[in-house]
C-alpha cells in the first residue's frame, strides 16, 4: 500500500490513498472505527511529538514481525529518534541477511529497561499484550504511552494511547508502509526490502486470501526499487540447514491422517528439537510443506516447548477456518493461519484438538 499526502487540507483523510486505487477514508480501523486514514494521521503525529522510541512484536516473530520492526525502525532512525527494537528470542536465521545489522536487539532480562524513560513504545503484528513477551511489563507500565499497529482481529485488552488495527490490510508491513509514507520518509531499497518480507510471508508469496489488490499494488511498487525476489524467496523458503532439513523429515515422517485425511496433524518432540539445535523461530513455515499432501483442509503442527507443553501452528483451506480452532485454546491469528498453546499428555491435546476440527469441518461443509 502507498498512501500519499497530496494537496489539499493538512491531516485531511482524504488525501491519503492507496496507490490511487481505493482513498484509505473508505476503510475503518477495527476498534474506534475511525476512518482507517484519519488513524494512520493520528499516529504520525504521535510519532512527531515523540523523541525516544521502544518496538517490538509478538514472540517467536515471524517474516511480517521482523520486516515491520526492520522497516519502521530505520523509518524512525531517518527521522532523527532515539530507537531501540527489541526482540525476546533469537532472530531465525532465514531473515538474518535482510535484517540490519545492530538494529534489532535480543533481550532476555528487562530490567534496564523498565528503569528507562521511552516517550513512546509501539507493538508491531499483535495487539495482544501477553504476546509481547518478556516485554509487557515495559510497554504495559503504568503512564507509559503505547501504540499498536496490527492487522488480526482483535482480542487482546491491553491499554493502547492509538490502535492503529486493520483487518482489511494484508499484512502489518502495509500498515507500516502506509506510516512511512504519512512521515513523508521515501522508500529506498533497503526498506522495500523489509516491507516485501513483511507482505510476501504473510501472504504466502501472493497465495494466501490476503492477496489482495492492496497486497499486489504494494509488491507493484517496492518491485520498482530493484528487488530480488527470487533471491528473497530462495533465502527464505529454501536455504534449508542440515539441521532445519532433519528436523522437517521427522514432521514429515509423523504426519497422522484423521477425518479420511481432511485432517493432518504432525508433532516435533522437544528432544527433536534440542538434538538439533533448532529454535521455534526457525520453524516458521514448516507446517506449510503439510499443505501439498492431496486431500488436506485442517492442518496441525504440535511442536512442544517443554514438557506436555505445546505450540500449535494452524492452517486451513477451501471454506474451512481456523481462527476459531485456535480461539477455543486461547490462542488467534486470521481464518486461514492461526496458532496457540495447549497444555497436557499429547494424546489428550490431540484428543481435544480433533473435536474441534470435526466441528469446524461440519460448519464449513453445511452439515
């Protein structure tokens, strides 16, 4: 998306667009059901006001998480701020080249920052706080000033001085690449960069429902600063290590079939995972090699965290939804990518993940 300040009233809504195609005014934010533009212009002036600077996003963050940290970070820095982005895990290594260098710091222990004055923290691709992690004591403060920019549907309750949330936007890097534009940053390489990992991964490389117009006059105009897509995609989804390729044969050499295969689930032992070195970021996208299996509509990884403890990744195709799956375990995420965590004996965790895809399964075929 490119929205653009053109002539005409300062902070007039109707003059930020996306990329001519559809005024941003014609769309609403999910929670004070302003006009999508009039938010974007609310947050840019927050931002102008404020000097130093704190982001972060969901734990274990993913391609969408880390293009939008990268981006609006050095969107910031260009403007002169203070800026610290910080994340609570080790980055994937996949996203490691795109990411630059010293900008994003690996945080365990909060303590100095809690001490720290920050005029204002922004929470990038979740609006839930318990999602930021070690960090929620921090942007969650009393007085501290805090903003998200998300694009799932809401379900955290956290006090935000602006949600800058948007179900419509396909990815929190359109959202972000919306915001540069407002703060009159132009985009260079490096940026288009970020902002195409944040869109591309997010839409499984312009597979996904969120493929939209807004979606594909994005990628139309970061394609026009130079990018090498192909060369993105082969770093991303392609550049296995030895250890990633061992750990996905024992995905795939698990995969159980239920529902007359309509239903697919595997799991990554935690013993898997520590033979091989591997973190829960570098798993990102490998339930989606699941999706090539004939006859799937639900699909499940269960990768456990610590004992009788487990992620659980969820994908769905066809009519079928899997926001609400994640929902009844406490979890979130859009109708055709959910995650959430589930505790217990893994036949017990399965037992009850079952029953609610039958469900699921039922309601998408009308029975």
């Amino acid at each position: 998306m490119s929205s653009t300040s053109e002539k005409g009233p300062p902070g007039d809504p109707d003059q930020v667009t996306v990329t001519g195609l559809t005024p941003l005014s014609s769309l609403h934010e999910a929670v004070s059901r302003r006009p999508l533009a009039e938010t974007l212009l609310r947050v840019r002036d927050e931002i102008q006001k404020a000097t130093t600077f704190l982001l972060t996003s969901h734990v274990n963050p993913d391609g969408d998480a880390l293009g939008s940290l990268g981006a609006l970070g050095l969107a910031l820095k260009a403007l002169g701020k203070t800026v610290r982005v910080v994340v609570g895990q080790p980055l994937p290594e996949k996203f490691k080249p795109f990411l630059p260098a010293s900008l994003i710091e690996v945080i365990t222990q909060v303590d100095d920052l809690q001490k720290s004055t920050i005029d204002l923290c922004i929470l990038l691709d979740t609006s839930e706080p318990e999602r930021s992690g070690v960090f929620e004591p921090v942007f969650f403060r009393p007085g501290q000033r805090c903003i998200s920019i998300d694009h799932h549907p809401q379900s955290g309750k956290g006090h935000f001085e602006l949600r800058l949330l948007a179900t419509d936007a396909p990815a929190t890097g359109s959202l972000v690449c919306a915001l540069i534009d407002c703060l009159g940053i132009p985009l260079d390489r490096q940026l288009a960069e970020l902002l195409w990992i944040a869109i591309a991964t997010d839409t499984g490389w312009f597979r996904f429902p969120n493929t939209t117009s807004w979606a594909l006059s994005d990628a139309a105009r970061l394609l026009a600063l130079g990018l090498d897509t192909e060369g993105i995609y082969q770093r991303v989804y392609e550049d296995l290590t030895v250890a990633r390729a061992r750990v996905l044969g024992a995905i795939l050499g698990d995969v159980h079939a239920e529902f007359g295969g309509a239903f697919l689930w595997s799991r990554l032992p935690l013993a898997v995972r520590k033979k091989e070195g591997i973190e829960l970021p570098d798993l990102d996208g490998m339930i989606d090699h699941l999706k090539s299996i004939h006859g799937a509509r639900v699909l499940a990884l269960l990768v456990e965290v610590e004992p009788e403890k487990f992620k659980i990744s969820l994908r769905a195709s066809g009519e079928v939804e899997v926001s609400g799956i994640a929902r009844r375990f406490g979890g979130g995420g859009h109708a055709k990518a959910a995650g959430c965590r589930a505790s217990g004996k893994l036949e017990d965790v399965v037992a009850s993940l079952k029953s609610a895809v039958s469900e699921e399964l039922s309601r998408a075929s009308g029975a």
